[in-house]
C-alpha cells in the first residue's frame, strides 16, 4: 500500500511562524518559544524527508528561533542601558507584525488586480487625455518657471542638439559592379588574335572593388572555357586571350 504526505507551502518563514500563531491561537507579543521552534523544525525536516530543497531563509529562521530558544534558557537575562530586560523574542515579534502588516495589504491589492483583470477597456482613452489637457492650468505651471530653469532647459536641449549633430553616420554604398556585368565588359575588351593585359584591365579604374569583381570574373571566364591565360614574370603579370570556342560562338 502507498499514501501521500502533503504538506501545505509557505511563500516564507515568516508565513509560516504566522500560520503557526494562528493555527494555536497564540499571543504574538508573547510566543511560547519552544513550541514554534518544535513545529517550525518539525516542518522543515519534513520538507527534508521528502527530497524537497528547503530555502536559506528558513534555515535562517530555524537558526534564529533556536538562538532566541537559547537566550531563554539562560540563567542570567541580558539588560539593555537603563537596566530593564530586554526580551530576546522582541526582533522576532517586530518582524512578524510588519510581514503580517503587508501580507493584509498584499491580499488586498491581489483582489483588486483579479477584479482589474475581469474589466474590459472603456476604448474613451483620448477622450479623457484631452479633457485632462483642457482643465491643465498652464498658466499656473508658467508661474514656476524663472530664467535660471530657462537657461539650464535651453542648455540642456542645445547639447542633445550637439550630441546628435556630431554622431557618426553610417553610410551603406551599393557599388554598381557584379561578376556577370564585369565578364561582359571583359568579352567585350577582348579582340580576337590578342591579348589583354591584366594591368591595362585594373588601371583603367583604379578601384579595390572593381579590381576584385573583374578576377572573379576572369576565374568564372576560365572556368567556362571563354578565355586562356598566359602567365609572365612577376607578380600579376598575365594577359587574357579568347578561346576560339568563344569566337564561334
């Protein structure tokens, strides 16, 4: 046979001291010390035996209520400067009414967010935007304004001005160059029974670009079979001559 252990989950120590003073009906400004501490351990070694990974902030509490636990056992109270005792729950008890505090104002606010959600939009927005700027009182707001606030907004908005003005421009050229353009031009250049320089190709347009596109267009020409090269001495020495097969064709 197999049952389920459920335990029920806690946003926080702090909920779950709560739970706990509520559950038994206890005074919040006088905690019985040993018995949360037992409950409050006794909860998280469940958590524990259940392979669940317990937070540090409950670990912390535990640490903490076992301390407040030690304090208490001792013989000797600890006084604060004008020789009352000081109690070592009075932390305790602060931190829980100001969780307590919040929690009723968070249930509250969670309501009205559920309740806000169910509501549909009225769709009247500008309506209101420019019934709200027909009742402004500008003339109010301009009794605010002296020529120190004037001078510093000026100042203000003739930086941004400078700002935008000097802002790099990025500026993206289409060169009007392609492969298949360029393998024209180079049929074109070439007559038949001679040969073309590559130097005489590159210096009629002394461009990086262009020089890139007219060798791969010479690669694609030799590729195809149109053109053949012959090679001299030195770097890009060669000459372009047209294949017959190109003639014919």
């Amino acid at each position: 046979m197999s049952f389920e252990i459920k335990l029920p989950l806690f946003e926080g120590p702090f909920d779950l001291l709560l739970f706990f003073i509520q559950r038994d009906e206890l005074d919040i400004y006088d905690i019985p010390i040993t018995t949360i501490t037992v409950d409050f351990l006794a909860y998280i070694q469940e958590l524990e035996y259940l392979n669940i990974e317990v937070a540090s902030e409950f670990i912390l509490v535990a640490a903490t209520l076992m301390r407040i636990k030690a304090k208490m056992l001792l013989p000797r109270p600890v006084l604060d400067e004008d020789g009352n005792e000081i109690d070592p729950r009075e932390e305790l008890v602060r931190h829980l009414l100001e969780y307590k505090k919040y929690k009723s104002v968070l249930s509250q606010l969670q309501e009205m967010e559920l309740n806000r959600s169910q509501r549909e939009p009225r769709g009247n927005t500008l309506s209101e935007i420019r019934t709200l700027s027909a009742t402004t009182n500008v003339e109010a707001e301009l009794q605010d304004v002296d020529l120190y606030k004037l001078l510093k907004t000026f100042q203000g908005v003739m930086e941004r001005f400078e700002n935008e003005r000097q802002r790099p421009v990025h500026q993206v050229v289409q060169y009007p160059y392609s492969i298949e353009k360029q393998k024209t031009l180079l049929m074109q250049d070439l007559v038949p029974g001679q040969r073309l320089s590559f130097i005489d190709i590159i210096s009629k347009e002394a461009n990086k670009v262009v020089v890139i596109f007219n060798f791969l267009a010479i690669l694609e020409l030799l590729q195809l079979q149109l053109i053949t090269l012959h090679l001299g001495i030195g770097f890009n020495n060669f000459w372009i001559e047209r294949l017959e097969e190109a003639l014919v064709e």
